[in-house]
C-alpha cells in the first residue's frame, strides 16, 4: 500500500518542477528490535559478527548511572546496531537472521534510518482533505515525493453502541472523515517537498486549498502533546499524559482480548519504532488477560505514528483503542 518514490522521481511535480532524491543511506547500519532483556552487547556482535566482519555494535540500554566506584549500566531497551564493514554482509544478515527466535522472543533485523537529524520532522499534518478521500488516494496524492511510512486519515469517534451493531468481521469501522490525515514520510528531506508542492493547493475532488505542514516540532514536543492527543485519544481519556518514567513513552491499548499474550502486542507495535516494555494486565485466578495492556515505545514520534494507525485496527474481530496513557488510564 504505501508508495514507491523511485518510479516518479524524475516526473513533474503537482506544481511543475521534478523531485530531487534525498542523500543515499547506509547500507551497512542495521537496527535489530525484539531482543532479549538478558541478551548481552558480547553475545548480539558474537551472533552477527557469524555473517560477516562487524565494525561496530550497540546495544541500546536505560540511562547510565555513575557511582564513584564504577558505572552502571541501565536495562537493556531491547534493541541494538550493529554496522558492518561490508554492505553485502549487511544484506546477508536482514536475509538470514531477520526473524530468529532468541530464547522467547523473534528478533527483527532491519536497515537503520537516517540519523535523527534526517528523520526529524518527517511526520505532517494535513488538514482540508475531501471528506470521501480515501487512504489510498491520500498515499497516491503524498506518495511521488518519497517513501510513505504510515498514513492515517482521522474519523471521528464511534461510541460503543455504534461499535456493536456492526459485524465483527467488518474492518473498515470508521466514523465520518475529519478531513484532516497524518503522513509520515522516512526521510525529513521527503517531507519537506510534500509541504513545498502540495501545501496550499486543492486536492483532487477537492474545492478548497489543503494545508500541509509539519505535525509537532521535536525540541517543543510538550505543547504539541494536547492538541495532538485530542485526535488521537477519545474524550473520555482527554488528559496531560507525560513520558513514562521519564524513559520512554507509555501507550494504552485497550479492547484486546482474553488470550491475547505479550508477543502480539510486541509484533503490532514493532514496525513503528523501537518498543522498550510490553504488559498485558491480567485476571491473578485465571491468568486471562482483563482486556487491556500497556506498551512502551522509546521515541515519542514513533508511538505518535503507532498510535495514529493502531487505534481503530481490528485484531482478531475486536476494535482495538489505542492512546497515550493518562492519568486516567487503568494502571
């Protein structure tokens, strides 16, 4: 579903003139997510230097605490880099070792994005968007200027009345378009030209501009937060929501059901971005999951996107509500 940039790089633009590529990324920096919490720096090199020589490996942990006498490192977040001499070698490890199973958990080895510099502000706000515009219609509009790492389109909330009276098979539950959409794009550079070519301009079957611009700004996340969540949450939970911990940002997921264990909410949230903790809540008689659990993702972007495509997705025939924790969330 989400677009190919490569095919519509040199054709014109909306307004006329044509893309240029952003700067060509590592292709030796892999990102390997789902570790083990017991798995070592030693034994993540040992288990990738097996495909090739590794020039660098690191495992991701909690904030580092100094003591006079030595230093001690925080718990692993569950995933590391690891930076290959050789690009074939890279491509040989994501071949073979994506989808391992360590102990109890399946790893997933990936390319590393850009620095946090190039992804920064690669997530937009778009507002004026026909109300009939579909997803795929959004993406073909955004897809030309660079690779599409989630959309989102906003409807307003069903009650759970509405929820009810519809089949559970149906995944297409939806209130009526906001015409307002979150598109997040793999690279800044890419955001940028979707704003520079689309901004102000009328959508197909559309009769007023459009405005595209940047969802949040990184370094003013905290006044971001309220607006932003009021899309995202519904408004019973509306309240100022924090990092949790200070390490990571907490995620509420609710509506999932009795058999639903850990892994599953591991593998729903994973393609979004690094995910530190998974807690399914559970009856202490019946070891059954009471419906509803907590995921913590390190970067706050990244559980922003998680948020804006999980919430409202069907798993398993029940509709899923996903929201940043409040302090009104179960605990």
């Amino acid at each position: 579903m989400m677009a190919n940039p490569l095919d519509s790089l040199n054709q014109p633009t909306q307004n006329g003139s044509k893309l240029q590529p952003c700067k060509n990324e590592s292709k030796t920096n892999l990102i390997i997510n789902y570790l083990p919490q017991t798995m070592t720096q030693e034994e993540i090199r040992s288990l990738f230097s097996s495909v090739g020589e590794v020039e660098s490996c690191k495992l991701i942990r909690d904030k580092v605490t100094v003591f006079p006498d030595h230093i001690l490192n925080g718990q692993s977040l569950g995933y590391a880099f690891v930076n290959y001499h050789r690009a074939e070698d890279a491509e040989k490890a994501v071949n073979t070792l994506n989808g391992l199973r360590l102990q109890n958990k399946i790893i997933k080895v990936s390319y590393a994005r850009p620095s946090s510099d190039a992804i920064k502000g690669a997530n937009l706000y778009v507002s004026g968007l026909p109300k009939h515009m579909t997803q795929q219609e959004l993406e073909k509009l955004f897809g030309p200027y660079g690779t599409i790492i989630s959309s989102r389109i906003l409807h307003e909330n069903m009650n759970v009345g509405q929820l009810m009276q519809v089949a559970p098979e149906d995944h297409s539950i939806q209130g009526p378009s906001r015409g307002v959409a979150f598109i997040r794009y793999d690279q800044r550079c890419e955001a940028e030209a979707a704003i520079r070519e689309l901004n102000g301009t009328i959508p197909p079957g559309g009769t007023t501009p459009m405005t595209v611009k940047c969802a949040n700004n990184p370094s003013n996340q905290n006044k971001v937060l309220a607006p932003l969540t009021a899309y995202l949450a519904p408004t019973s939970t509306r309240r100022i929501i924090t990092p949790a911990g200070g390490s990571g940002w907490c995620i509420f997921v609710y509506n999932i059901g009795a058999d639903t264990e850990e892994s599953v909410l591991w593998q729903l949230f994973g393609p979004f971005g690094a995910v530190q903790s998974v807690k399914i809540i559970r009856d202490p008689s019946t070891n059954k999951c009471k419906g509803y659990g907590f995921v913590t993702m390190t970067n706050y972007d990244e559980a922003v996107v998680a948020i804006q495509s999980l919430n409202g997705y069907s798993l398993n025939g029940q509709v899923l509500q996903v929201s940043f924790k409040t302090n009104k969330s179960k605990s």
